[in-house]
C-alpha cells in the first residue's frame, strides 16, 4: 500500500489526469457532482406532473419478442396517462409472437396488430406503424420494456414545450439479479444513463434517444419520413432532429426497465453493435468528428465534444497508453496501474452512494460486491471491446455486415453480397 501511494504522490498531474479519463469512472463522479450542485433547478423543472399533456399511441416493434409482450402491454395500461393507441407490429416473427398479439387484440388491450410477413426490420415496422398513429405524439417501445405507472404522463409533459422533438426516458435493467452481467449493467445504466443523461439534458447535449423507449412528435416524425432503415437508427434520427433545430430531451423521473444480456458474449454482441453504429453514425453520416464546426450551436458542440473527449479519444488511446505507462514506470509499471484502480474504486463507491441516493434506488450487498469490480468492468472491460469495435469499424466498415438490419435491406443500402 505504502509503494502504490508514493508512486501516484511521484506522478505528474497530467498523467494522473489523463487516467481519469481513460478509466471513466471519475467522469461520472463530476456528473453526479454536478447534478447535486444542479438541483435546485432540477426540482423546479421536474416538479408536479399537470394533466394536459398530448397524447400518445405507442408502437411495440417486435421480432421473435412474443414473451415479453404482456408485460409491457400490462404497464402500459397502469399508467396515469393511458396512451390512446397501442399498436403491435410483428416484424416476420417465427414463434408466437402474432398469436400472443392478437390474442391481446381480441381482448381490447391492443388497437392494431400490423404483421410482416418477412422480416423488414425494427425501422421499418416503426414506419409503418407510424401511418396509423393517430395520437400527437409516437412513442416507439421493446417489447422487453416495463414502465413504472407515471412514464408515459412524465414523457408527455417535457412536449407542453414546443421546441422539444423527441424525449426517452430513465432506463433499470429488470432482471438485474439474474447474472453478474446483467448485475453489472444495472451499476452502469445508473451511472452512464441515469446520472450521465441528467447532466447532458441540463446542457442540452443529449446525442441519442434510448431504443427501449422514445417519443417522436408525430407530424415531425412524419415528415421526416421516419427512421433510417440503416444501423444506428436511433442515434441517426435524434442527430437529425438536433441539425433540424428541435430540442432533445431525457426524462430521469419517467422510468422504464428492460432486459439486459445475461451472458458476457451476448453483452459483446450487443455493445460491438451499438460502438460500431455510434461511430458510422457520426463519421459517415454526420461528420461530427472534427472538434469545430462553423455555425454550430453551443449544445450540439457539446454533445460533439462529449463523444470525442469522454468516448473516442480515451478509446482509441487505451493501447498506447498502456504502452506509455510500462515505458515510464517499468517494473513499477503494475503497482501504478493498481494504486489507480484502488483509487476509482473508492469513486465508485462514493458514486453508487450518491447515484443510489439520487434517483431513489435500493442497494443490495449484491451491488455492494459488485462495485468492487464496476470500475474493472468499465473501465477496462468495456473499453477494450470498444477499442476492437472501433478499429474494425474505422479499418473494415463491419456495421454493413451487422445482422440487426434483415440481409435484404443491407444488401439495398450497401450493395453486393451479403
């Protein structure tokens, strides 16, 4: 103990810094430092719920989700503010999806039931759903999605602002005592969604709205003729709304829990997928990499520089400053490294703390145990499967290849085999 001390007391302040950044887990410290410092405000902007929101029609997108259908028709109709419509769309579903569907339909708990006979994908159901919307706003649901009673009513208030085009809200992952996987992405949904997104929506810097749950203004999402059918659907619409001048919003009172990956290949599968979107999305499509833009508004360069500064640079510096620390410090190399990780675990620590307290969550001694390998997880972990997401994203384009958008569809939007 006494040597991992005096080598971070013998470091130089940039090194020390540029750590923090690398190993993420500070960055959330100031966030929920910022939030405490921010919540007088807070109070004043999430205060009592009204009763003349607009209203809703929901569309359930689903692909083989017939399980988890009834529960997230069940929450839908707790709520305080009942949604107008719900629409059902089984997007060339092989189990029992269509059954489970109309079977709700039949007993009044569902307004439309829109089957594919193939699969199109999560965009298109989306779009064609959205023609028989009737309501003012669409708010696009998994099927795996499970809302506390006041969601949709809290969502809805944030649209009595005309300036607001879209909203998500407050993700927990439901089956957190399932596995030490899934224990672990409730610890980070906390930190990264719950405490993150509360800053970034105070500044104005939201850059994506949550696949589990978002709401449109309809005759926006209308008229701009939908989702892209293409990866990173979400995060592409929300930078359009943003480059169309609509405010976007997060809601962190309006809370919503879906199912998280069990095992650690499918946490894989799942964050290569969303890394290597993220990161089309905003080189290809949006070119959001360079640090100035002309004309930009001070929200969407934050929102930038948040993904460039906190995500990318960290990311893609992870190798080399592994290299620089065993070059500096040689064989004192390991006992720097882990002084700094005793040092972000008691941040975590001192973060679930205060997350936990903030947002009205329980702890458990199974979150307990699991912050004392929350910043391995994070910092390491995750980041070394972005790195690798990044670096084939950037060297071999593998989003085109990604089997979350049906073969048909990548082979109309990329062309060739498939």
């Amino acid at each position: 103990m006494l040597a991992m001390v005096q080598t971070l007391s013998e470091t130089n302040l940039f090194l020390l810094a540029f750590s923090a950044l690398i190993f993420d887990i500070p960055r959330y410290t100031l966030s929920l430092v910022s939030l405490v410092l921010f919540g007088i405000w807070r109070k004043s902007q999430y205060g009592p719920v009204r009763f003349d929101h607009p209203s809703v029609s929901v569309i359930v997108p689903t692909f083989n989700g017939g399980a988890g259908l009834h529960p997230t028709i069940a929450s839908l109709h707790r709520q305080t503010q009942r949604p107008v419509q719900i629409i059902i769309v089984d997007d060339g579903s092989t189990d029992d999806t269509r059954a489970t569907a109309e079977q709700a339909r039949a007993l009044g708990l569902v307004d439309m039931v829109i089957c594919h006979g193939t699969r199109c994908g999560r965009s298109a159901a989306i779009n064609a759903a959205a023609r028989f919307a009737s309501a003012d706003l669409l708010m696009t649901v998994d099927a795996d999605t499970i809302f506390e009673s006041t969601a949709v009513e809290r969502l809805a208030s944030v649209f009595s602002d005309p300036r607001v085009g879209g909203a998500s809200c407050n993700i927990g992952i439901v089956n957190e005592s399932e596995s030490l996987w899934t224990g672990l992405q409730s610890i980070e949904y906390l930190m990264s969604i719950s405490a993150g997104r509360s800053v970034l929506d105070i500044v104005g810097a939201i850059a994506c709205l949550s696949g589990a749950c978002s709401t449109y203004r309809r005759e926006v999402f209308l008229r701009q003729g939908g989702l892209d059918v293409g990866p990173g659907e979400d995060l592409e619409f929300t930078l359009r709304l943003r480059r169309l001048g609509y405010v976007v919003r997060f809601v962190p009172n309006a809370w919503a829990g879906t199912l998280g990956p069990v095992s650690g290949v499918s946490l894989l599968r799942q964050r290569a997928r969303w890394d290597r979107d993220a990161l089309r999305v905003r080189l290809m499509m949006y070119g959001e990499l360079g640090l100035f833009q002309g004309r930009e508004r001070l929200r969407d360069s934050l929102q930038r520089l948040d993904f460039i500064i906190f995500d990318l640079v960290p990311t893609l510096s992870l190798p080399f400053y592994l290299a620089y620390v065993v070059l500096l410090f040689g064989s004192q190399a390991l006992t720097f490294l882990v002084a700094i990780y005793v040092l972000l675990l008691w941040l975590s620590f001192f973060n679930m703390a205060l997350a936990l307290v903030m947002f009205d969550r329980s702890a458990s001694f199974f979150r307990l145990g699991l912050a004392l390998i929350f910043p391995f997880y994070q910092g390491v972990y995750l980041k070394c499967a972005r790195f690798f997401s990044y670096s084939s994203e950037i060297i071999f384009a593998t989003s085109r290849h990604d089997d979350f958008v049906p073969p048909r569809v990548r082979r109309a939007l990329f062309g060739g085999p498939v």
